[in-house]
C-alpha cells in the first residue's frame, strides 16, 4: 500500500525486518530513495505530531509508537508495539545503531529557503514533488500546482506560511507562471515572489 507515493519521489530500494531488542518486539524499515530531497519527501508527508526530535540526525520524529528518522537518501522508520518509554528509548538506540553506518551528508534546505531558521525548517516544512506527495502532505496547495510537472516545492506551514518551488525546466517553470497569470519581467516588482535562482521561485502566501 501507499506505493505510487514512493514511486512518485523516486525509490530505490527497501528493507523490512523484525528487531527483537531488551525483551521488546521492533518492526524497522528503511527506505533508499534516489536522493537526499527525495528521502525528506517521503519523512516530510509521513511524520505526524512529533513528541520530540532526537538528535540522530537533521530530521527526526518521535511519537509513542513509531521513531521516524531521514538522513542522506535514507528514510528509516522503527515501529514499537506497547508505545511505552522503554521502547521508545530502545527505538533510539536502534535508530543511533542504523544512522552510525550511514555516510551520507545532510540534506540542506537552505537554499530553498534562505533566512529562514533551521527550527522551522526542521518542523514545519513538506517537500512534495507531485500531485500524490501534495495530497498527502499539504491538500490545501494541491491546485497551486494544477496540471504542472517537473517541479520541487517545499511548503513551510509556520506563521508565514511560503513555498519555494524550483521547476526542471524552463517549460515547467513557463507552465506555472501561466497557470498563476504571472509575467517574469514583473517578478520583482511583486514583494511577495521572488525568484531565488534560475526557475526557482519563493512565493510568500496570504490568507
């Protein structure tokens, strides 16, 4: 279930296996996706109601049953049956063992968004790379990105609520400004979108 999600980041490959650990019953799985962005979609529209952010890596969340985790191309997520404070901890532990042997470098949002703090970042922050991924992660801009591919949005739900959307090509990005009635040349003029980088757009949103 839930596959087309995966497919739609761009997957890799996964692997499933039941963690028997300090008298406590453990379901671990970890995903590789085909890149760091990609990881952090995925974590990004599956993480719900973080308890706490363990410092394993740059994107964690902990909730009484589940320890979900992103680091590099990697999305680990490590599922305990009771959501009790020993397992719990012991699903750090393992989480701290499985990040340990990950060599990948962190994945920085900031050129997505620049001056923005790395706590709203870490928190507040979906990437979707599609229509499924916007769905799951943030309905309610579903139709900002109507008929549109070859897109990266990051949308930052925090008091200022933002999306940073970087387009493949130059037709993506064409796409798009049509679909919004917006002329290039007049980006500038509009203090709400600015245009961070070659088809890249930061676009502040109102109520």
């Amino acid at each position: 279930g839930g596959a087309e999600l995966y497919l739609e980041y761009g997957f890799s490959v996964v692997s499933v296996t039941e963690i028997e650990y300090m008298q406590g019953k453990y379901k671990t799985e970890i995903y590789k996706m085909t890149g760091s962005e990609e990881a952090f979609g995925i974590f990004s529209v599956s993480k719900y109601k973080c308890l706490d952010r363990p410092a394993l890596a740059e994107f964690t969340c902990r909730t009484k049953y589940q320890l979900q985790i992103c680091k590099g191309p990697y999305y680990i997520s490590i599922i305990n049956g009771t959501g009790s404070k020993s397992d719990s901890i012991a699903s750090v532990t393992i989480g701290k063992i499985l990040t340990a042997r990950i060599r990948d470098e962190e994945l920085d949002l900031s050129g997505y968004l620049p001056g923005i703090p790395r706590e709203i970042i870490q928190s507040k922050c979906i990437l979707a790379k599609g229509k499924i991924g916007m769905m799951n992660g943030s309905p309610d801009h579903e139709d900002f990105f109507r008929g549109i591919t070859g897109f990266t949005a990051i949308i930052v739900n925090s008091e200022k609520k933002l999306i940073s959307a970087r387009f493949r090509n130059d037709s993506s990005y064409k796409q798009f400004l049509d679909l919004h009635k917006i002329k290039d040349e007049t980006i500038e003029a509009d203090g709400r979108i600015k245009k961070i980088a070659t088809n890249h757009l930061l676009i502040e949103l109102t109520d």
